[in-house]
C-alpha cells in the first residue's frame, strides 16, 4: 500500500513537472510569435535557448532574445511603423522613409521623443546592402551620397525605400541614420540642388507623412494625423467648442447654411484646437512628389513664406484669422483636454501655450503625457495582438511611465509590453 502510494506520488509529480515544462515551453513560442510577427518550428535553436532561459526563471532574458531575432525590426516594427504612416493606416505599403526611421530609432535605442522634432532619417547604408540582384544594386546606388540620385530617388520618390523593401535584404540591418534631413529646391533635366530642410521635424516632416497629410486640403490634416498617430485621439475626442477661435480661419463658415448656431455648437469644436495648430505648417507643402518648405523653396506662397492654401477662400469670413508666420497656439489646453494631453511644454517642464513651425509642434506633442501613453497603447497592441477595453488605460500609463523611465526607449517598451501580464 505504501509503496503503491509512493508510486502515485512520483507519477503526479513528474505530470507536473511534465506539464510545468509544457507551459514554459508553450510560453516560449508564444513570446517569440508575438515578438517577431512570425511561426517558429517547435525544435528551432533560439526556441529552445529561450524555454532554459525561462526554466531559470530568466523571462525577460528570453523576450530580449526574441528582439534580436531579424524578424522582430523587418515585421514586428516595420508593420507597427507602417500603419502610423499614411492615411489608409494600413501594413500593405511597400517600406518608407518614415517606417525605416522609426526601425531605425527602435534598433539604435534612440529617445523616441527625437521621432517627432530630430534632425534625421534613416536610409539603407550602401555599404551593407547586397548587390546580388538589380533590386538590390539598385537600393544600394539610389542611397549613395551622390546628390542627383538622393535627390531623384529619396527626395522626389519612395524608390530607394520600395528598392529595400526586398526578402533578400535585411533591413533592420542596413538601415543606418543620416543626421540632416534635405529637401528639393530646384530641378531641371535630373540635375537637382537640395539644402538643409530649416524645420526639421522627425517623422513629421519625413516625405511620406507630408504626402500624406500636406498634399492638397489647407494644412489642417497633419493636426488631426498626428494626434490620431501619436495620441492615440481622433479628432471627436479633443474637439472644444469652448476653447478660442481667434485663429480659426476665413475659410470657414460662421453661418453655415444660414445657421451660426451650427457653427458654435459644430464646426466650431474641430476648428478652435486644429486651427490654432495648423500655423505650425504654414510654410510646408506638397507638389509634384516632393516636400516644399518655403524658406528654401518659394512654392505657393505669400512674401511671408505662408503657403497660399492657409489663406484662401478668405471671402467667406473675412473676419477670420490671416495666417502670416508659421506660430502655433495650444486651445487644446483647457477644460477636459487638459488632462486627456497632460501638456508640459516644449522641453517636458516649462508649460508652453504656443511656438513656432512643425519642430516647436513637434517637441511639444512629444513631451506630452499622451505621446507616451499612446506609445504604451500602440506597442501592446502590436506585440499582444489585441486591443484592451476603453476602460482600462492604466495598462496603457503604466506601460507609458515605463518608457519613460528608460528614457523613451521603444525597444525596451516592446519588452516590458510582451512581458505585462495582460499581454497573454
Ligand atoms: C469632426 C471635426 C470637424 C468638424 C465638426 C468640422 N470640421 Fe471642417 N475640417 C475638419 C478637418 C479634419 C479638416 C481637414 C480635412 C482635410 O484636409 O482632409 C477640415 C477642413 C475644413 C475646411 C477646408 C476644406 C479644405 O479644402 O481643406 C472647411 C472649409 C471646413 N472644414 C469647414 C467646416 C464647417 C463649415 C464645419 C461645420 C459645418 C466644419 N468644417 C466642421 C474637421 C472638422
């Protein structure tokens, strides 16, 4: 009886044991699928380092394993960066300058705040790019520093990046940081000149986010785009009919349809905050494939370098704001959207009411409490693949302060998402 106890014992614990490891395992394949983006086989090398690495209790260890691993920039990243980079907000787009910046940003460990106000993009080095096919060849020379081509294919066009954008080119790895962003200022029969790009801003003022957002319409999409992006806010969270509308513009209508009550109790919401910041982008356009600033290329725009769109139909209102630098104001500072942005100014102490161009807008919207939090949100989302009910943001804080603490460090928040215990 007593040994027959003992047996039983023995079988229970070693079930036990048997199903311990079976999670720790399972674990493992579930922190490296939700890392990389991708399947892995149940005997692969970098699978079975991280299940010893868990069996030592070394969880975190494993999660660090899992983003050295290529896919986790070239899918994980990449799809995280792309859906944050045009309109459609989808991962069916061929890379670009803005997704490549933010692998870039993540790879090198980089404050993230410098994506929304730094002086810089990420290209593929040519030095590291393979030339085994034409595509690739081609990547390689469309990055060399000769100006025509950067021009033609960086500045004029998505070439280079779709170039890269090759199964035969890793390009987590290839991507190396050039410190100036440039843009056009005069072309004729493919000879270009370029200069230094005097508003740099990031990702903001990256080709593809101005394509998108400043080509056509009167500069107020890239407001709503980027607090839709790096707020996590769509424009019916922070609208305020409350707030100033000094700097709402001629275009709108104060009577629309007859009806000002329309405009105090609608349109008036959107515009106060949105036009209050859309001065930031005054000087900036998009034409015929390429980023226009006005200080270095006169575009449409007035003696003042005010882009003519910021401007026009000003017969509707004529008492409405005249736009005549690129100076921003912040109405987004009062009442419920006080809180819901957690402003601290330009430098992330001095509160700031108002600034100057994309970069001034820029740093502001980057040392805000949101822009964290949204990192929080955006990054769990992506790692855990699920979203989270409305209610509970203090997963999303949490995640947030700790970005912070690792001095915006988005690939350290990568890990802290994947090992947060609402991820599984
Ligand atoms: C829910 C927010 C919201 C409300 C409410 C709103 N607008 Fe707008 N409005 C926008 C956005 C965003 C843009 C920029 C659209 C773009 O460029 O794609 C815009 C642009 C405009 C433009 C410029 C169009 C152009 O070609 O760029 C006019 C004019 C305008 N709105 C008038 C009005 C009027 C009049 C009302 C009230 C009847 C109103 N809006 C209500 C968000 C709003």
């Amino acid at each position: 009886m007593r040994i027959a106890l003992s047996l039983l014992a023995l079988m229970l614990f070693c079930a036990s044991a048997h199903s311990q490891s079976q999670i720790q395992k399972d674990d493992a394949k579930w922190l490296l699928e939700r890392i990389t983006g991708v399947k892995w086989s149940a005997d692969h090398p970098v699978l079975l380092q991280m299940i010893s690495l868990i069996q030592t209790g070394n969880r975190r260890g494993a999660v660090e394993l899992a983003t050295q691993q290529s896919d986790f920039l070239n899918i994980t990243v990449k799809n995280f960066g792309l859906k944050m980079s045009t309109r459609e907000e989808t991962i069916r787009l061929p890379l670009n300058d803005f997704t490549a910046t933010i692998m870039g940003v993540v790879r090198d460990e980089i404050d993230a705040r410098q994506l929304l106000y730094g002086n810089f993009l990420y290209v593929g080095d040519p030095s590291k790019i393979p030339s085994s096919t034409n595509t690739e060849t081609n990547a390689r020379l469309m990055a060399t520093q000769n100006l025509n081509t950067y021009a033609r294919h960086l500045l004029s066009s998505n070439n280079h990046y779709q170039a890269l954008d090759n199964k035969k080119i890793d390009i987590g790895q290839v991507l190396i940081r050039r410190a100036t962003q440039y843009l056009v200022v005069s072309e004729s029969n493919g000879a270009y000149t370029i200069d230094r790009n005097p508003d740099p801003a990031g990702i903001l003022t990256s080709r593809t986010f101005v394509e998108a957002h400043v080509e056509a319409g009167t500069n107020r999409r890239p407001v709503e785009y980027t607090f839709r992006e790096f707020m996590c806010l769509p424009i019916e969270a922070w609208a305020d009919t409350a707030s100033s509308d000094v700097r709402i513009g001629r275009d709108i209508d104060r009577m629309p349809g007859g009806d000002h009550l329309k405009f105090q109790t609608s349109c008036k919401g959107c515009h106060t905050v949105m036009d209050g910041f859309r001065g930031a982008w005054a000087k900036w356009d998009f034409n015929n494939d390429i980023a226009i600033q006005s200080t270095i290329r006169k575009g449409n725009s007035d003696n003042n370098g005010v882009m003519q769109k910021l401007n026009r139909n000003g017969t509707v209102y004529a008492g409405g704001y005249v736009t005549i630098g690129d100076s921003w104001v912040n109405n987004a500072s009062r009442g419920i959207n006080q809180t819901l942005f957690g402003w601290r100014g330009l430098d992330g102490r001095t509160p700031a009411s108002s600034g100057d161009g994309v970069n001034g807008f820029g740093r502001m919207v980057a040392n805000s409490k949101r822009f964290s939090t949204c990192m929080g949100k955006r990054v769990f989302e992506q790692v855990c693949n699920k979203t989270l009910p409305t209610n509970e943001t203090a997963t999303f804080e949490g995640l947030g302060s700790k970005f912070e603490i690792a001095n915006y460090n988005l690939k350290e928040l990568f890990i802290q998402a994947a090992l947060d215990p609402k991820c599984k």
